[in-house]
C-alpha cells in the first residue's frame, strides 16, 4: 500500500512539475467579443478585439511575448432632434491599433492542464468617430497606455497544441485625447464578460 501511495504521490509531484522547456516558441491567436442591449433604452453596446501573439520561452514555464492586433467598441442608439422634434439614430465608435508586449509564467495543474499569470503593456493608437442618420459629425484622435495582469488557464489538446483563456483583468489604463486631460481607469476583478479565447501552438 505504501508503495502505491508512492508511486502516485511521484506521478502527481512529477506532472505538477512538467516544464515548458526553455527555448520554445509560440504562437497564439486571441479574440474577445461583449455585448449588451438595453432593451429599455433601446442602446446597444459591442466590444471586439483579435490580437495575434508571438513568444518565446526564456526560462522553463516563463515566456515572453509580443501581440499586435486591433480593438473596436461601438454604442448606438437613437435620440431626439430638438430642433425639429425627430428621432435620429447615432453611433459611436472607438477603433484602436494595439501593441501588447508581455510576460507569462505557468503552473502546471496536471499532465495536460495548466494556470498562468500574465504581465502586458498594451499600448494603443486609434480614433473616437460620432455619426448621426449614417453620417459622420466628428472624430477624435488619441493614445492609450496601461500595465495590465491577466490570469488564464492553458489545456493541451493535442502535442503541439493548446487551447487558453483569460479571465478579467488587474490594472491600469489611461487614455490620452489631444487638447484634453487623460482619462484614467482602474479595473480589479474576474469577469465573465470579458473573457478572451485563443489557440496556442508550440514550436518544441
């Protein structure tokens, strides 16, 4: 019996402890969408994004990386015209061009299961554009800069390949528009609206 218990107890120990080796390289894809309707209000609200990454492990279980990709939020709905008492339909759109380099250590859970922990620093380049009836009323440059940590899960489906997810996010981001004062946000939770999945693939 005791040797039974050993032996598994080695066996749990040894995939606890499984390694991504030192020297390998990724890639992975991540695409997130939320979205929400107000059916009281009649607004509609639509967050996308798809930023491909590439990375390389410097240490076992600890990579770095480097994602480039695009973001879009957009909100509409329908508001009234004082001027001749009508309904006009709007639409606001933010679209942004991201660069996200980071950093990522795993914990293996078990043979094919593992957590990781992830550092970035997305910083983005994109336009506020307002339209009313279908035409454009005006459009608004800005930069944005954060320092983000996101934790994810990594499941091996096959040899080289793997399937993760994000969930939520710890951090700061501020978004800076020309001839105006930054705007500054602080985001602390897990949310189930905002996760981000990806396929990763490993060049071992």
């Amino acid at each position: 019996m005791k040797k039974v218990f050993l032996v598994g107890a080695l066996a749990l120990f040894g995939a606890a402890n499984a390694q991504i080796a030192q020297g390998t390289k990724f890639i992975t894809g991540t695409v997130g969408y939320q979205g929400e309707k107000n059916n009281n209000s009649d607004v509609t609200k639509d967050s996308f994004s798809v930023i491909p990454t590439v990375g390389y492990f410097v240490a076992p279980n600890v990579a770095i990386g480097l994602g480039v990709g695009y973001e879009s939020n957009s909100k509409k709905g329908n508001l009234t015209d004082v001027t001749n008492n009508t309904v006009v339909d709007y639409k606001n759109t933010t679209s942004a061009f991201v660069i996200e380099p980071l950093v990522r250590k795993y914990w293996n859970v078990s043979d094919n299961f593992l957590l990781f922990g992830q550092l970035s620093v997305p910083m983005k380049f994109g336009n506020d554009k307002y339209e009313q009836a279908g035409t454009e009323v005006g459009k608004d440059k800005f930069t944005g800069f954060g320092v983000v940590v996101k934790p994810g899960i990594d499941y091996i489906i096959a040899p080289n390949w793997t399937v993760e997810a994000t969930l939520g996010e710890f951090g700061y981001r501020t978004s800076k528009y020309k001839d105006a004062e930054s705007i500054d946000n602080y985001n602390f939770g897990l949310n189930l609206g905002s996760v981000t999945f990806g396929v990763k693939y490993l060049f071992k």
